[in-house]
C-alpha cells in the first residue's frame, strides 16, 4: 500500500513537470519568432529610408540637370539604390529608385516630378511600389 501514494505523487510532478516544460517552450519560441519580426522591421525600415534617401539625391540632380539620367549602385550605408529616370515629357520625368539591404530587404519608391521648365519643379506623385 505504500507504493501507491508514491507512484501518484511521482506521477503528478511528471506531469506537472511536463506541462511546465511545454509552457516554456512556448514561450521560448514566441520570443523568438518576436526577435525575428522585430529584426525584419528594423532591417525594412532603414531600407525604406535609404530608397527615401536616394530618391532625395535623385530629385536634387534632376532640380540641376535636367538631363539627369539616373544612376546604378549609389551607396548609403548599406544601403545599394539603383535610379532610373524615364522621360514623360519634355517637362514631366518619373524617378524609380530600387534600394536593398543585403538579399533580403527591397524597396522600390516611383516619383513623378514636372515643371522640369518651369523651376521650381513639382513632385506630382511619391509612392512605393511592388514593381515598376
């Protein structure tokens, strides 16, 4: 008879044991998925800003060469932008500007601008894009 009180105490801090066990692993692993999506944002957001920031120098040598092309592989930070500027019009152009981070993170900002002949110039449209 006095196995039984034992085998059931035994019993119950297993499973207690057990549950406590998967409780924290789920906590482990909410914490870390977490991290990763906080790691994701972070990593979005500067190239995000360094698209913004491209698309800025973008709209400044356009604002003082009207024949301004674009470039491919402007640096900031670690952040790579490639610019394209297509011709609209004779006083309309519309700025692409791809900026990554590494082979993950991807930006794409579309800019309109006119009155290229008119100074100062207008910013028509400002929007991210999925592509162009």
């Amino acid at each position: 008879m006095m196995k039984k009180p034992a085998l059931t105490a035994l019993t119950m801090v297993i499973a207690v044991g057990s549950i406590a066990l998967l409780i924290v692993v789920f906590v482990v692993v909410a914490g870390v998925d977490l991290l990763q999506q906080g790691l994701y944002d972070t990593e979005y957001s500067e190239t995000f800003l360094g698209a913004d920031a491209c698309s800025e120098k973008a709209l400044s040598n356009l604002n003082t060469n009207h024949s301004y092309a674009g470039e491919l592989a402007l640096i900031i930070g670690d952040i790579s932008c490639d610019i394209v500027v297509v011709v609209v019009d004779s006083d309309t152009r519309t700025i692409q500007v791809t900026a990554t981070q590494g082979l993950v993170y991807v930006s794409r900002l579309e800019i309109s601008v006119s009155n290229l002949n008119s100074p100062p110039i207008t910013v028509t449209n400002w929007e991210e894009v999925s592509s162009f």
